[in-house]
C-alpha cells in the first residue's frame, strides 16, 4: 500500500508521541518545502525532512522555519535539512514565473489566488504597487493585462529590488500581447524596418513597467515630473542627446509617436505640456512620457493601488491618498483576529481618510489567508471618492 500521508510516511520511523507533534501541512514554493517544527521535536529534523521529499517527488529542497518573520524587511530565517543545500527556486504562479529566495524576500504563495483574482480589468490604467517584494503582484498584473499604462512598484528590500528586475526580464513576453507592441511593428513594416521582438519588448518593458528601490515613504512623494525650465539651456548646450517638442502644439501622429517610442533609449526629451516644460531622462520619467504619447495623460495620479504589507501597511496611507485618483480603488492588507473583523481594519481606513481630507466608500473587506488560529490576512478595497 502506498503511503501518501507525511504522518504514515514516518510512522515506522519515530514513536506515536512524536507523530502527533508532526504539523501536517507546509508550504511549497517552486520546488522548496517550507515547513514548521516544534521545539520539542527538533532533533527529528532530518527525518522529517526525508519524509517530505518521498511525500512530493517534485520537492527538491526542505527548509525549516527557524523563528517568526522579523526586522524590516520581514524576513525569517530558514534552515536547510533535506534535499539539495539551496534556498533559491524559481515558482510558477498563474503563467508567470517567480524566481525568489523566501529566506532574504518576504514572499508568500498562498496569495496565488488573490493575485489572479485581484489584478483584472488593469489595461489603460496606472498602477501603483507598494512593498512589491520580488515582484510578483507587477508580473502577473502585466500578464493579465499587457495593455496597462504605467505600472510603479516600490520594494525598500535591495534583494527583492534584485529578484524584481530578474523577474520582469523571465517574464518579458507578455507585453507581445499589447496594441502598443502591435503598433511598433506596423510602423517599421511601413518603413520597410526589421522587427526585432527583442528589443521591442526590451524597450515597453522598460517603460511599462518601472521597479524602485526604496522607502515608501521617501519614494512616493518623488513620483513627479521633473520641471526643467530653469536648466533647459544648460542641458542644450552640454554634450546631451536631447530632442526639443512642443507637445502643446506638436501633432502626434501614430507615426511620431511610434519614432519617439522605439528611440526612447537613444535620446532624451524636453517637451512643454500644458505650458509647463518638463525632462524625460531617466526610465522613471520616460515612462510617463509613454503614457502621455498612448492616452494623451500626463499624470502622476494612480487609478489602483495595491498595498500587499499585511503588517502596518495602514502607517502609510497617506502615501497612498496623496497620489490615488478620484475615483481611484486602494487595496490594503492587514492581519486582523476574527472578532475584530471587518470593522478594525476598515475604521483604520476612514479614521485616515478624515486626517488627510478625503472621502472613502469601503467595496469589500475579504478574508484571504488564516495566518494564525483565529487570525487572519484580510484585504479592505475601498475607493477614494475625492
């Protein structure tokens, strides 16, 4: 008979005491089990761990917790016990995959679900991702919605920034699927120009989709054009690359738009819109610049926010308001004991939306994850009405 339980697997190798101490249920990330051991049992690590690997053929390593998720970057430490001497593995979620190494990046796979779910109807939209880790909350909302203006993700970790910037380029095909990606190859087949997918796919990366390392905090207050009236000749006349436009009276065609767009690597750009004249050096303002050319918006403001920090994401709401749109939806986490549920994390919501000035309509608070006995991960979806 064959044993498909991790309890029966180790029944004939530990006493029935000990068995019952055995948790039942782990968490599997690629090909990397991570699973928790009681203090009582700990000299049973190794035995445990072998029992996982003859449980799942497709688990190749086996880490064990080793204390609760701490300092900044909630991270927790994890030791090695079975199977390959690794941490590092590469997890597929929803099409996408994730390469992460959950002992240096806070990452859970049990918000697999609420990725998908979550992240719908995004095209024509900026997004914002706050605490965005290694990424995955920006790679599968760019798979599910390769039309999506602009997407900023903000990681304060330098390895999640790390893994973030190795995830987008595993990922990279999604933006073939986008009208802009179509457009470009249009216009050089019109020019009798030869498409290469790599670099048209290298170049709407780059400005769809823009990870920052950094602080909340620090960052947000920082997600602005640059005006530049008052260095406009100095950059002229130094040894730049610098294309001059008049937005306010330039026609954009498709065509030049299309120039402006394959070039955007090449060249910077200064151009007056709304007769303020503006920078585009850098990938950060160069995407706004995409999104200017492909809607005709130049914004700062987010139509969706995702703020995916179980734990104190509600310290940064006014972050948050600062740059949501009106009528623009804001996705909090919190941890939140079942008895409080939902009202405390959405009073949370409104007591700061009356310290900043704005009015708020809670949409949902849902349940996404039982952290503990009684204790849950929850999500409050609220819209920012002005």
């Amino acid at each position: 008979m064959t044993k498909k339980t991790l309890k029966e697997i180790l029944s004939d190798k530990i006493n029935s005491d000990e068995l019952e101490l055995v948790n039942r249920s782990f968490e599997i990330v690629g090909d990397i089990a991570i699973v928790e051991i009681p203090e009582e049992i700990n000299h049973l690590d190794k035995i445990i761990g072998d029992g996982v690997l003859k449980l799942n053929s497709s688990i190749k390593v086996v880490l064990k917790k080793s204390g609760i998720h701490h300092g900044e970057f909630r991270t927790q430490d994890l030791i090695h016990i079975a199977g390959e001497n690794r941490k590092e593995t590469i997890y597929t979620e929803n099409g996408c995959r994730i390469k992460i190494n959950p002992e240096t990046v806070y990452f859970s796979s049990k918000l697999s679900t609420e990725r998908e779910k979550l992240l719908v109807n995004l095209n024509n939209k900026n997004i914002l991702v706050m605490f965005s880790g290694s990424g995955p909350y920006s790679v599968v909302g760019l798979r599910q919605n390769p039309d999506v203006n602009i997407m900023h993700s903000i990681e304060i970790n330098p390895e999640g920034h790390k893994y973030a910037l190795e995830n987008l380029e595993l990922n990279k095909n999604y933006v073939k699927k986008s009208r802009v990606y179509e457009m470009l190859k249009d216009f050089l087949r019109s020019i009798n120009k030869p498409v290469i997918d790599k670099k048209l796919i290298s170049i709407l990366n780059d400005l769809k989709v823009h990870f920052i390392n950094g602080d909340v905090r620090e960052i947000v207050p920082s997600l602005n054009l640059k005006e530049v009236s008052d260095v406009l000749d100095f950059l002229i006349s130094a040894d730049f690359d610098v294309l001059n436009f008049d937005f306010d009276s330039f026609e954009l065609t498709d065509d030049r738009k299309s120039l402006m767009i394959l070039f955007s690597d090449k060249f910077n750009f200064t151009g007056k819109i709304g007769g303020k004249t503006y920078l585009f050096d850098d990938k950060l303002s160069k995407s706004y610049l995409y999104n200017f050319l492909i809607s005709s918006e130049l914004t700062t403001k987010y139509d969706e926010i995702y703020m995916p920090l179980p734990k104190d994401a509600e310290h940064f709401l006014d972050c948050a308001f600062s740059v949501v749109k009106s009528g623009g939806i804001v996705h909090m986490y919190d941890f939140i004991h079942e008895n409080d549920f939902p009202f405390e994390s959405e009073n949370k919501v409104i007591e700061a939306a009356k310290k900043f000035n704005r009015k708020v309509e809670i949409i949902e608070t849902r349940k996404v994850g039982q952290y503990s006995p009684r204790k849950y991960r929850i999500c409050s979806d609220f819209k920012v009405l002005e």
